[in-house]
C-alpha cells in the first residue's frame, strides 16, 4: 500500500511529464507554422516568379558545379527541371504550396487556442499529409521528405496525446463542477 507522500509523488511527476509533453507539443507546433509560413511565401513567389528567373538563378547556382564538374548530377539535374519545367507544373507546385501552408496553419491556430474540435480534423489531416509524403518517398527515396514525416508522425502522436489529456481535463472540470 502506497503512503499519501508516495501518491503525491507520483501525482506531481505525471504533472511534470505532461507539462513536458505539452511544451514538446507547442514546440513542435510552432515549428510547423513556421514551415507553414514559409511555404507559402514560397508558394507565392513560385506562382509570381517567370521561369526565365529561375533559369537564371539555377546557371548562376550551378556555374561553379559545372565548370569543375560538366556532368555533376545535381547541378545537370536542376537545370534540366527547370529547363523543362512548364507553366502548368509551376503553377500547380505553387497552389500546392500556397494550399498546404495555408491548411496547415489554419490548423495549427487551432492547436495552439486549444480548441478541442480541430485536433481529430487536424489528426486526419497530418495523417493524409504523413500516407501522401511517403507515397511520394516510394518514387524519390528522399532522405529529408523522410525526416519530415517522422516529425510528422511524431506531431501526429503529441496532438493524439494532447487531445485526450485535454478532453478527459475538461470532462473532468465539468463533473467537478
């Protein structure tokens, strides 16, 4: 049988471990509505930005790649992508970004206010972002859109946890009341 101290022990460290968890989770959050932000700045700027000025840009990036190296791989990769870029595939790269940015900070303002409504629509959303990025990591086997969904994931797992804690806190005011 466990003393008064003990329980009161053990109360205080599950309070410290969700106090922990919660910063973790309002970290993570902030984090993603700056990756938010700044896709749709990029979103925008690929929308409004000519493919003359990414070519542009992409010689002036590679110049040096391709003068030590004529046949450097990413250097020839990303010319060619923009060479042959088109209108079409720029656009919808830009609504894409803009949308998903845009969804994903909607969300996260959401999360941070704590409105208990917008975490299962926010759970089933990251979980379509997490299903589609590793679709999309079974064609380009991409070490970074990989981190990306295991932070994913993670975040998904934090605003499971936040969300039960926060709705069995609330139900429990309520009785108390």
């Amino acid at each position: 049988m466990k003393t008064t101290g003990e329980v009161r022990v053990m109360g205080l460290n599950r309070m410290l471990d969700e106090k922990r968890l919660h910063l973790m989770f309002e970290v993570s959050l902030w984090f993603k509505a700056v990756f938010a932000l700044s896709e749709i700045v990029a979103g925008v700027a690929t929308y409004f930005v000519p493919q003359r000025f990414l070519l542009t840009l992409v010689i002036w990036v590679t110049r040096d790649e391709f003068a030590e190296d004529p046949h450097d791989l990413v250097a020839t990769f990303l010319l060619h992508s923009v060479q042959h870029l088109s209108i079409g595939a720029q656009k919808f790269a830009a609504i894409y970004l803009l949308a998903h940015g845009v969804i994903k900070l909607w969300l996260i303002a959401g999360l941070l206010r704590e409105r208990l409504c917008y975490y299962p629509v926010s759970m089933a959303v990251f979980g379509l972002f997490v299903i589609y990025q590793l679709y999309r990591f079974s064609f380009t086997h991409s070490f970074w859109l990989l981190l990306v969904t295991a932070l994913d994931v993670a975040i998904l797992a934090l605003t499971w946890h936040e969300y039960h804690y926060l709705r069995n806190e609330r139900k429990a005011a309520l009785y108390h009341s």
